[in-house]
C-alpha cells in the first residue's frame, strides 16, 4: 500500500489524474497553484455535468487552502464527490493528491468545495434532473 503524509487515502479512483510539467511551473519552479486550480475545477465540471446530465457553471470555490507544494513530475490525483445538492446546483467536494515521481508516497496537496448550477440552452439555472442510485458512475475494474 502507498505510504502517505495523511491518516487516510481518499476513496474510488480519481476523476483527473495528470504529471505536471516544466510549463506549469511558477517563478519559483513550484507547479502554479492556479494550474492547480484549474485542474480541480476540470474535475469538479466533469462531475457536475455527469449529475447535471447536460451543461453546468462553476459559480464559486470555497475553502480551499494549499498544504504543500506540487513539484515537476510529481503525478496529481483530483478526487471528487457531490457533497451537497439543491434545487439547480451542487457543491463538489474535490481533493488534490501529489505522488513524487518514482516513489509510493502520496499526500494531499488541497481541497475545497466547488459549487456548480446547472444551466438550460439560454445559460439560465435549471432544475437538476431526478437521479437514482443507479445514475452514478461506475468506477472501472483495476
């Protein structure tokens, strides 16, 4: 099993999972948190529109604080679930994991809620569709 700086390992698979490159980097040569960001709201939209079944608008991110750096090579983990829902949107819990290239260890990086709204043709709120257990995604056989 994977050594990791934090008690417990998200569950399921990743919704994104990418190896951040030299292009990604800051002055600093950190991977920019911004490309972070925009990885975890690539995620967060993948789920909402799986739920939303059709087009939905990232509308806010709340509390998202970073607790390490991400370093070129290092491979990231975005993980989410839909952990609230309304009438029109969703709140997305997403968490970031890093992997050092080469190794096993794993820890978190970030996390924060993404909130979504789900959007008709002319970009307006809709209702979110009635959904059972049976619309979640499956997670495929590793």
């Amino acid at each position: 099993m994977p050594s990791s700086s934090s008690a417990v390992l998200p569950e399921g698979v990743p919704t994104i999972r990418v190896v951040a490159m030299p292009s990604d980097t800051n002055p600093a040569g950190d991977i920019f948190g911004g490309w972070i960001i925009s990885q975890m709201d690539l995620a967060a939209g993948t789920t909402a529109a799986f739920r939303a079944n059709g087009r939905a608008a990232t509308v806010a991110i709340n509390g998202l604080v970073f607790l390490e750096p991400v370093a070129v090579g290092d491979e990231v983990s975005i993980y989410t679930h839909i952990a609230k829902e309304g009438r029109t949107s969703m709140t997305i819990h997403v968490q970031t994991w890093r992997r050092a290239r080469h190794t096993h260890k794993t820890s978190k990086v970030t996390e924060g809620d993404f909130t979504f709204v789900a959007l008709d043709a002319n970009r307006r709120p809709r209702p979110l569709p009635t959904h059972t257990p049976t619309d979640a995604p499956v997670d495929p056989v590793v």
